[in-house]
C-alpha cells in the first residue's frame, strides 16, 4: 500500500508506463497517472463518517475565500454556515457535483500539497465568468523554486464503465482550449489568493509574470496538471466488510482496467492537442458503496446549515 491520503488509504499511485499493457498500442503513456484511494470499514460497514467529515473539513477550502477562510479560523461552525452560503446543491450538472468538487479540493491540499487558487464553488455561486473551466485551479509549488499550474476536473457518478468517460473527457478537452486556459489564468491572478497564501511577494511577482506574459499558451502547457476526480459508486466497495487483502486486490485490479480504458480513450480524444505530451494527467479513482445516500445526507446537511447562516 502506498500510504494515506488523510485517514483514506491509496492503494494505487502509479504512472500508467508501469501498468499499460499494450505499450505498443497505448501511447504515450508517460504522462497519465493513476491514484486508487478508499475508504476504511469499522465494524463491518464502510466508514460514512470519515468521509462525512473529510468534506465539511474541506469544504471552505473551494467554498471561500483565503480573506474568508482566515475570518473564520477561530470557529470552524462559522466557517462550515459561510461555505454553504455559497453551495448551489442543485445544478445542471446533476446532484453530488459539489461533492466531487470538495472532495478534489480536499485531495489536492493534503495529498498534492496545493494552493487553492481560485475556490470555484464561491464563484460559480456568484454566477461569476470566473467560474466556467475547470472544477478547480490550484498552484503547486515545487522544491526548485518553481511551479505548476493544476486544473482539475471532478464527477461523482453511479458507476465508471465506458460510457461514463465521455463526459469528463469532453470536459478537460473544452478547459485546455486556449482561450479557457487564458480565462483561467487571467482570473487567477486577478485575485489575491496566491498573495495572501504565499509568503514569498517574490515568487507570487514570478508566477503570475510568468502566466500573464501574453506568449504563447505552449509555453506553459509543460506546467499544466489535469487532476479527474471521479468519485463512483461500486459494488465491490458495498458488498465488503472489512479492509483486508481481498478487497484491496479486487480494487487495484478495478481502478488499473478502468484506468486503462479511460487513458486509452483519453488519448483518442485530445491526443492531437498541441503539447498534448507535455501536460500530465492524474486520473483518481475513489470507491462508495451507495452515490445517493451520500448525496441525500449532503443535501440535507448542506440544507440546515444554509438556513443556520440566515438566521
């Protein structure tokens, strides 16, 4: 096992090269990564509020503001009322989108170690532009000095068969076209997300140079991370009891074949983008055992502390 992500186990951190079973065929393959995380089982049932709670801890990180965020340091129920004010819990996307949203917000904080450049769930409640693109924009920063520009995408479905992936994919197809990467890039340093999180004034002056110089988008498409969360209900995940060597085979053995079918598919779709081999893709796979209880008990949640916030 290749250690945790919170209290959730990742079982799979890999590069797709070291998994692809047809090199010849599926390719390139060095620039598609696969992480399997799972939750754990206690007394005999899957750990609902271990995942309850990695949300509602996690939520203020794409809900609010830094400026907001730091309003509520001392009080975590004042931080959880303000994060819901900004849920729209029924969208065009269908239910449990947010989730998705929070749950990759969460992913990359802890596992990543991200910056929250732009918290999408603020925005697209204020029906802002900044919203449209990528489900979430974080800064990575790397130990020499430089950076990386992270673009996620984020679902939460009732399954992950070969139907599923068109939509995310055309999705991450649409958030790397120029001119969505250039909004992106154009909000991001419009706000002072990167200047209140990042202590060295130096280093925010040389990312944002460097992402607003006006060159070519090419230029930093070697920059360019694409973190697709899909969270999905499965049914090795609903009929285990327990966390032991069975269960965790069965879901490596899972997420690397579907992993397989989606980077092939991947490559069949945005293969031909400029660059293409240059972005590196993070493909993460994340279990449940029952999408619309998890979505129903985050409804009403989300609901009580809404009406908390306006009262």
């Amino acid at each position: 096992m290749a250690g945790k992500i919170w209290h959730f186990d990742i079982l799979v951190d890999d590069c797709f090269v070291n998994f692809n079973p047809d090199r010849a065929k599926i390719t390139p393959d060095t620039n598609d990564f696969l992480l399997s995380i799972v939750n754990g089982f206690e007394d005999g049932n899957w750990m609902k509020k271990n995942f309850q709670q990695f949300i509602f801890n996690n939520i203020a990180q794409t809900a609010l503001t830094t400026e907001e965020r730091r309003k509520c340091v001392d009080s975590s129920y004042t931080a959880l009322t303000e994060s819901a004010k900004h849920l729209r819990l029924i969208d065009d996307k269908g239910k449990g989108s947010e989730i998705a949203e929070i749950v990759l917000y969460g992913i990359m904080k802890h596992h990543f170690g991200a910056i929250s450049a732009t918290p999408k769930i603020f925005y697209k409640q204020n029906d802002n532009d900044n919203a449209k693109g990528a489900d979430a924009v974080h800064i990575v920063l790397t130990k020499d000095g430089d950076f990386q520009l992270w673009l996620g995408e984020a679902k939460f479905y009732n399954s992950i068969d070969d139907t599923r992936f068109a939509d995310p994919l055309s999705s991450v197809a649409q958030m790397l076209a120029t001119p969505i990467i250039r909004k992106e890039v154009g909000v991001m340093t419009s706000l002072r997300e990167l200047d209140e999180q990042i202590e060295n004034p130096e280093l925010v002056k040389k990312i944002k140079n460097i992402l607003e110089n006006g060159e070519s988008v090419d230029c930093v498409k070697s920059r360019i991370h694409v973190p697709i969360l899909l969270l999905h209900e499965c049914s090795i995940t609903a009929s285990c009891r327990k966390m032991d060597d069975s269960y965790k085979e069965k879901i490596i053995n899972y997420h690397k074949e579907r992993a397989t079918s989606f980077f092939k598919k991947q490559i069949k779709k945005l293969g031909d983008l400029s660059e293409y081999e240059q972005i590196n893709f993070h493909l993460i796979l994340f279990p449940l055992p029952n999408k619309d209880k998890i979505v129903n008990w985050f409804m009403e949640r989300a609901k009580m502390l809404k009406e908390d916030a306006d009262n």
